[in-house]
C-alpha cells in the first residue's frame, strides 16, 4: 500500500486541499491526510512535492504515431495540399519513422502526463511501439477503401491487424476499429466494419467533416476533393453522402474527430445517438479547417475529448501545448469555465468516451496519476485548472496502475 498526497488532489471537477490517496494497483481510498494516515498506518508514504497538484493520469483519444518523423516535410495551411503531400511523401515518412521513434513520441507524452492513448493505426506499424509503451493504448485499427475494386483486399488487411493488436491485451492493449473518413470509406465496407464493431464490441471512430472541402464533396461531388480523386484513383463522384455516412453508426455510440464543419442538423444527430467528438484545435488550424464550435456542442450535451492528432499535422504531442491552444482558440468563452472544461476533456470526460475505468480519482479506479508542480502556492483555487493549463510543460510525477514512471 503506497499513499500519494499534494497540496490539491482533483476529484469530481473540484481541488481538495489537504487529501490523501491510498493505492495499489486501483485506488484503495480517497480523503483528508488525517483520515488516511489513521486508517494506513503502515502504509509507505511518498515524498509530498511543493505546490503539487494531484490529476488522474491524462488521456489524449486521438493520436497518429505512424508518421512521427515529420518535421517539416508535409504542406500546411489548406487541407487538400497538406493531403496531397501525404499521399506524395508517406512511402518516406514511412520508411523513416521507426520504432524506437514512436516510443520517443509515446514517451513525450508520458512527459506530459499522459497515461492513455487512443492509437490510429492505418498500417499496425506502431504495434510493437503500443505493446511497449506502459501506457494504455486502444489500439483503433483503420480502415480506408473507396474502391469498390479494392475493398476486399483493404478489409482482409483490416481484420489481419485488428487480430494482431487482440493478442496484446495483457499489456493494456484494447483492439478497437477507426474508419478513415466518408469520402475515403466505400458505404459496403462502412456496414462490415460497423458490424464487426458490434460483434467484437469494440470501441469505433471516424474523422468526419475535419475541412469545408470534405463537405463540398460529400454534397454536391465538387470542389477540390474533385480533382484529388480525379487524380489519384480515377473517381468523380462521392460514394456516400454526409447524411448517409452518420446513419451508418446508428444505435452504436462512435467517437468522431474534428466535427469542425458539421452543421446543426449533423449535431443534433450525434448528441441524439450518444455519440462523443474528438477535438484537436492545433491540427485544425494547420490544415486551414477552421473552429470546432464547443459552445453548440455544450448546448447539445455532447461530449468531447481533447486530442493531439499525430506529427502529421502538429509540431508537438504534448498535451499542455494543445490545451493552452484551446485556450487561446476558444477565446469567446470564459477563461476559468473553459480551463476547467479543458481538464475535464483529457481526464473524466476521455475515460468514459474510451469505456475505461480510470480518468478520476476516485475508490476502485486505476491507480493512474499525473502530478504537477506550480511555480508557486496558487492564491485562488478557482484559478488551479487555469495555472495548470499555463504553467505546466512536464509532469513531476506519473503513476501508471500504481507504478510510477516519471
């Protein structure tokens, strides 16, 4: 039995001052130094640090480690160029992004406080990174194929690699399935892999509507995803619609990426089938995609997470760089309302999207933690989560079902 404790401890969306947390593998107990100290008198107590704030272990839902080499190969500022240059340089960042690479980004997160990630793997070559990492992945194996001469082959590959991340559960490896994009998914392969989705009950994403030029196309098959598909797979027209798209995840709660051009109508259709959305401010603006509006998404009741995407389309997985962009982002929202909503984005909130049992600290959760520092004692703790946002680069401390790593 180990006993953490800080000057604040986060429990439910509030700061505690003085409270203690008695662990082993999961939380054992929750409450006042005094309290703990005389029920656990044999207990080891770790060393408390100054100005300390205690946080369930972060989670980021939606990272791409595949194409972690990238630095300043890819085309930002519009979203068609930046997946033209994908398409042109990915045998390159494929070849040069090892391994050894994607546990140096795994662990630039755990630096952060990360202790959960959500993997989008499109060719299972960050499997052997997952299973090394100590994190908790789920491991969405992604499927893409708008060729109906081709989806055959696309699918079996599919089901190869989701097979190949089942056997790793012992290492907190979760299997879960991701669909690429509606314009990049053939409607026929969408219903396989929803189903599949439901036989195995696995966890299921999707980008959707992340650029204008998405929508254009799904609308009306014009625009610049026109001449893209003209280009590189003989096509001109779009094999589904926006409408159609959505309906294919009925009745199974799905967690969509970006929603950035989703009208109110599409909304009100996520909130209705429990569906969750992944934002990632950083990404968005890089590629030109625009705003995800969160106040739409609070009046809807939607839940979100907050997510890094990959090195594709960010010069950073560090969590906090991607909450002060929201931060700045977000600018027509109150400050202290929406730090607080932010942390309840990457902890709560992202553990409940992700069907997990950690996010909170709290009796029989995972014993995951994430500890940071303030460069001093905070003088009003409605400010914490905002001092936290601000201030805060690397944890001091990180415990992953009980162990510590950081």
């Amino acid at each position: 039995m180990k006993i953490i404790t800080a000057d604040y401890t986060y429990i439910d969306g509030r700061y505690h001052k003085a409270y203690a947390v008695a662990f082993e593998k999961k939380i054992v107990a929750v409450a006042p130094v005094e309290t703990i100290r005389e029920q656990y008198p044999d207990a080891e107590w770790i060393e408390k640090v100054s100005h300390s704030v205690l946080y369930p272990g972060l989670i980021n839902t939606h990272v791409h480690l595949e194409f972690s080499s990238n630095k300043t190969t890819l085309n930002y500022g519009s979203y068609l160029p930046w997946l033209h240059s994908v398409i042109e340089d990915r045998n390159h960042l494929t070849e040069t992004c090892t391994t050894e690479m994607m546990i140096e980004a795994c662990q630039s997160m755990m630096q952060s406080g990360v202790s959960t990630i959500g993997a989008i793997s499109s060719m299972g070559l960050d499997l052997d990174a997952c299973t090394t990492t100590p994190q908790r992945v789920i491991f969405f194996n992604e499927l893409i194929g708008s060729n109906p001469q081709t989806v055959d082959a696309l699918y079996d590959d599919f089901i190869q690699r989701y097979n190949s991340s089942a056997e790793y559960t012992e290492k907190r490896v979760t299997p879960a399935i991701a669909i690429h994009a509606p314009y990049s998914v053939h409607p026929i392969v969408l219903k396989k892999a929803v189903a599949f989705a439901k036989e195995k009950q696995s966890l299921l994403s999707a980008h959707f509507l992340e650029s204008q030029a998405e929508r254009q196309w799904l609308t009306h098959s014009k625009g610049e995803f026109k001449s893209f598909f003209d280009t590189f797979f003989n096509q001109n027209r779009a094999t589904t619609t926006i409408e159609a798209f959505l309906s294919g995840f009925d009745g199974y709660p799905t967690h969509f990426t970006h929603c950035v051009h989703a009208k109110e109508k599409e909304l009100e259709k996520i909130a209705r089938e429990k569906h969750t959305i992944a934002h990632c401010p950083r990404s968005n603006r890089l590629l030109g995609c625009g705003k995800l509006d969160l106040q739409r998404l609070e009046r809807l009741d939607i839940p979100f997470s907050l997510a890094t995407d990959g090195l594709s389309s960010n010069n950073s997985l560090n969590i906090f760089d991607e909450l002060r962009a929201a931060l700045m982002m977000h600018h027509e929202t109150n400050l202290h309302m929406l730090s607080l909503r932010l942390i309840r984005a990457i902890t709560s909130d992202a553990a409940k999207i992700l069907h997990l049992n950690c996010g909170q600290i709290a009796q029989e959760y995972e014993a995951d933690f994430a500890l940071i520092q303030l460069p001093e004692e905070p003088k009003r703790e409605e400010d914490i989560a905002l001092w936290t946002i601000l201030h805060t680069n690397q944890v001091t401390e990180l415990y992953i079902e009980g162990e510590r790593y950081i």
